[in-house]
C-alpha cells in the first residue's frame, strides 16, 4: 500500500511535528492512511481543518483519516462526529513512537477507540528530540512547547498544555549534526519562546541558550528566533543582539494590540509603551534589526479610538512585517464573553491593517537599494536576506548557500538583484 498522506495546517511547530510523525509513521510500518494536522488559533482554522479532512477524504476513498493536532486536542467530540474521520489523536499522544506502531491501517478500521485524547495538561516533558529538524534550507528546531499564560483569546494553551523545555545539551546536539548536514541556518521554535528554560534545572533563559548555542556550534553560519514575547526578553538575549552577528537581525512580536486598555482586557503582561521601549533599544544595540509582529483586529469592546492605537503602534514600534488576525471568538475563552465588535468592523480595521502593514513592508524594501546582502537561497530563484526579507533572482541560483548579493529595487513585496 501507499505511504501515508500528511496534511499540515497552522504554525511551524505543526510542521515541525508533521516531520516527526512521518518518521514514526514510517517506521511503524503505517500505509495507506491520511493524516491532518491541524490548527485551533481561530475558528477560521478549525473551519479550514474540517474541509481539508473532507477534501483529503474525497480523493483517497476508502483510506482511514487520522486527526490530530490542537484543535482536535481542543475539540475532539467536533471531529469525531465527521463521518470521514476514523480516528481522533490528541497532541501529547501523535508524538509517541507506540501510538503510531498501533495505528495499523487493518487495526484502523475495526472497532478500535476512536478518540485518543488525554489530558494535554498533565505532560511534563516535550519531544523536541525526535527529529533533527526540519526544512530543505533552513531547519527549524522544537526547543519548547506550550504555554502558562491565559491571554483572554487564546485556546492554545489547552491544545498545548503548560510550558515545557528541551534541555539545552539536546538542542545543542541536534544542532551540530544540522550543522554537519550542510544546513547554515536554524530557527529555534516553540509556542512561548521566551518561557524556555523555566522548567529546567538552574532556571536557564532563552537568552542563555542563544549564547551557549553561539559559542559550542561555532560553524553555524546563522541563527534566527522564531515569535517572541518582547516583556520576556532577558539580559542575555539583549546581550547577544548587541554583540553576536550570527544571531539574525529580525524578530517577531507577540504584541496582539496597541491599546492599553485592549491589552488589559487581553490578559496580556505589556503595556504599549513597553513595546515602543523594547524596538527602541534593540534597535539601538542593532541597528539593522526588523520587526514582524502579531495584531488582532476587533478585539471585543475596541473602539475605534483603540483601534487606532493599534494602527500608530506600526510606525511607534518601526514595524515591517504584521501577521494580522481578524478577531475569532474561541468557545471556552473569557474573551467569547466579552461584547464584541460587528464583523463588518473587524474585517474593514483588519483590512486596514493589512494596508498599514503593506506601506511599512514597501518603506522597508524601499530602503534596501544598494545594500549588499548575504542571502540564504531558498530555491534557484528565491532567497531571504539576514533579515528575513524575500530577495527574488533574475538568474538561477544554487539552492542552499549563502551568497553576498547587492539589492537593484523591489516589487512592493520582495527585494530584486
């Protein structure tokens, strides 16, 4: 039979999870099977899960459909319901080597339990070790998983359970043979990034481990960190932005809003001045250094007097990159009880977010003429400069390797050379 068909919805850590299961899959000797990871961030999310399960099912008739994911951590009972589905995998369970040995395609469809899903928040450890990594050009390493925070919006701590660590000598370790593999680029992930360490011995931080990575893998060329909680940010990861040029030159933000009052209804742990005052000096000890960040729009009771503070923290913080998110009310959340804003409201101020976003991404390309660049290419055409920055090729390239390049202009979304 066919190898199993993996789906990957969501962020990279999903990704990343993906990969370790089609190794446990594949050593299991699973077959013919369809397997969808999914997201729970919104009800957009869940939405596109539910589809993706029927379009999956629909061209590999017959096959089982295996769920797993957050937000069938999240929601086990909505997806078990879907008469496509055979089985439903909670997040701790998809990444144990014994559950896919017992995931036989013969076992699937006899009168097994269909749902597998324990008690997210009773794990203690996280399986960042299972596989070196992902990506064809810059690999992304698992270095922590959940979160202890309760921020008013979010569902994904109950679909990732409470912050935990991989020891830093494992990192390490995977890195090196990353490393010795050719690859010149890792991006450290994890849900709440900046919470590493917490849970281990000696109470170590995330700037700890970019420092001790710098220093015991001196031959990789780059390392970038993945969304970051800027209140979080400790002495030694401003350290290393000020003196380690491997370390790259770009951060995201979970930032979510620009409105004191938002951010209090949020649950979140800055206020907006903490964030302008964060930019601020990493920009001073930096001063290549480029922000993306994370901004909800519509968030329940906002006015539009809130709304705009979210729109002028864009030039207030010097932002470049915005993922922006149209308020979605998450069943379980305290935000779901709060009065919420029209929809008509919260796609026009994502929309026009998104707009505020698409000028600062053009200011920024429009400021890298002449500048010479070592770019990462991603493909024979397509590359990312120290910041992150997408570089488009007139002329093939070869994929995987640094190369010093010098920027001719822009298209309004990549840089060209």
């Amino acid at each position: 039979m066919s190898a199993p068909v993996f789906s990957t919805l969501g962020c990279r850590l999903n990704a990343y999870e993906t990969e370790a299961m089609r190794e446990m899959a594949e050593a299991a000797g699973l077959s013919g099977a369809v397997v969808v990871n999914t997201c729970a961030v919104t009800a957009e999310a869940v939405r596109k899960a539910r589809q993706e399960i029927r379009r999956l099912s629909r061209e590999n008739p017959g096959v089982p459909v295996i769920v797993t994911g957050c937000a069938a951590q999240t929601e086990p009972e909505t997806f078990a319901a879907m008469p496509e589905v055979t089985k439903v995998i909670g997040n701790h369970e998809k990444m144990q080597p014994a559950t896919w040995a017992g995931l036989r395609a013969p076992d699937l469809i006899g009168d097994t339990e269909k749902v597998v899903v324990d008690d997210i928040m009773s794990v203690r450890e996280t399986a960042g070790h299972l596989i070196d990594g992902f990506g064809r050009h810059r690999a992304y390493v698992q270095v922590q998983n959940g979160c202890d925070h309760r921020c008013t919006f979010c569902i994904i701590p109950f679909g990732r359970g409470n912050s935990r660590s991989v020891p830093a000598g494992v990192v390490i370790e995977q890195i090196k043979r990353l490393v010795g593999r050719g690859f010149h680029e890792v991006v450290l992930t994890g849900v709440d990034l900046t919470s590493w360490g917490a849970d281990l011995p000696g109470l170590p931080r995330l700037g700890d481990l970019v420092m001790r990575i710098l220093r015991l893998v001196p031959d990789l060329p780059r390392l970038r960190i993945s969304s970051i909680d800027s209140i979080e940010a400790d002495e030694n990861l401003m350290l290393a932005i000020a003196t380690e040029p491997r370390l790259m030159p770009h951060l995201h933000l979970s930032l979510q809003a620009g409105d004191d009052m938002i951010l209090k209804r949020m649950k979140r742990r800055h206020l907006r001045d903490d964030a302008i005052a964060f930019c601020d000096e990493a920009r001073r000890l930096r001063p290549d250094i480029i922000f993306g960040a994370d901004i909800i729009a519509g968030f329940p009771t906002e006015t539009e007097a809130m709304f705009q503070n979210s729109i002028d923290l864009v030039a207030a913080c010097g932002l470049t990159f915005l993922h922006v998110f149209p308020y979605s009310a998450r069943k379980g959340t305290p935000a779901a009880r709060m009065p919420a804003v029209a929809g008509p409201a919260i796609r026009d101020r994502a929309a026009r977010l998104r707009a505020a976003g698409d000028a600062a991404l053009r200011g920024h390309l429009e400021g890298q003429r002449g500048v010479l660049h070592r770019v990462l290419t991603e493909g024979p055409r397509l590359g990312r400069t120290e910041q992150f920055t997408e570089v488009a090729f007139a002329e093939d390239q070869p994929e995987g390797t640094l190369i010093a390049l010098r920027i001719t202009g822009h298209d309004g979304q990549r840089l060209t050379v």
